[in-house]
C-alpha cells in the first residue's frame, strides 16, 4: 500500500469540500471595502451536511494541539452569522467525544427587548473562551466579539478561523493580545 491509497484525512477531505464548495470565482466587494475576482464563501461548507462535522472535528483537533482544547476551554463562539454554524460543530464534535465545551452567539447589538443580552446561549463570565470565524480578512467580526466577551466577562484565549485571506486580520486580532490561529490560508485554498 503507497501513501497515495490511503484515504483522506478529515483535514484533507475538509479542504477539497472548502476548495469545491465555498470558492467562487467573479469580481466581488469584499467586507473591508477592496475588490477581489474571487469570493470565499464558507456558509456553503460550514452549513453543508458532510462538511460542517468535519469541521467541528477537524478545528477541535487542532484547538487540542494548541493547547485550547475543552479541557482548557469553557465555550466558544463568534459574532452571528459567520461564527454560529462553526461554534455548533465544534460543541457537537465535543459532545460526541463525551467532552463538555458550550458554545455562544454575539449579537451585533444588545436586544432590545427580552433579556436584553448581546451574548447568547451559556454566560460567557468568568469562563475561558475562543472567538470563531468563517472567513476572516480584516479582522472586524472577530475583534467585535473579542470586545463583546471581554465586557461580559470573558478570559479570550485564542481566535480560530476556518480561511484566513492573509489581508492582515491576524496582526490586528494578535495587537489585542489575542493568538490567532487559521486553519487555511488561501495558499492552501489555492488563492495565493
């Protein structure tokens, strides 16, 4: 048996679903303003049914390798729409492996009725948390939700994305004293 007859790893098989799924090509404005003649649209994988369980599996893993796994983590979660998918794979993919990890949704404003929270789901106070993302390019649903946690009483330890488009996200996520870690970049999307 060659390397070559072995099958994918999750890794692997996630990056041809990112790769056959989520890129699209044609001129698009992307949330920083700049234009680009292609778009990644990770909603078409982390809400696909093959696709979002390996990424819960996938990110959990290497959460674990660097040290943010949920026996060193409490929750994790994103600014809504972009993060919740992934936060929820995540949760699952614990869950199945008979570990305890929440997961949370920062609202891009505090509701202005019922409980009048800007973060649902578990209280995030006092608890160790990692920021989730989609697709990150300048860094600002990330660096919302940095804050958001940070003002309900969150400890931030870390940010994980699923691609990172290598426009500087990373430098302004880490100024806050944040690690950043992607699980792509475009290289490996074959982008760059």
């Amino acid at each position: 048996m060659t390397v070559a007859d072995l099958p994918p790893t999750p890794r692997e098989q996630l990056l041809a679903l990112i790769r056959e799924l989520a890129v699209v090509h044609g001129k698009v404005t992307l949330s920083s303003g700049k234009e680009a003649n292609y778009y990644v649209d990770l909603r078409r994988v982390t809400l696909h049914h093959r696709a979002a369980p390996l990424i819960g599996h996938v990110l959990l893993d290497r959460l674990e390798e660097l040290g943010f796994g949920p026996a060193d983590i409490d929750a994790v979660g994103g600014l809504t729409l972009g993060a919740d998918p992934i936060a929820t794979a995540l949760l699952h993919a614990a869950a199945s492996r008979g570990l305890d990890l929440d997961a949370f949704v920062v609202r891009k404003a505090t509701k202005a009725h019922g409980m009048q929270r800007r973060i649902e789901g578990p209280d995030v106070a006092g608890r160790r948390v990692v920021v989730v993302e989609d697709t990150t390019t300048t860094g600002g649903s990330p660096i919302e939700a940095i804050v958001a946690c940070r003002e309900a009483g969150a400890e931030v330890v870390a940010v994980a994305t699923i691609v990172d488009r290598d426009t500087g996200a990373g430098e302004a996520i880490e100024a806050l004293g944040v690690p950043y870690h992607p699980l792509f970049t475009l290289a490996d999307v074959g982008l760059a």
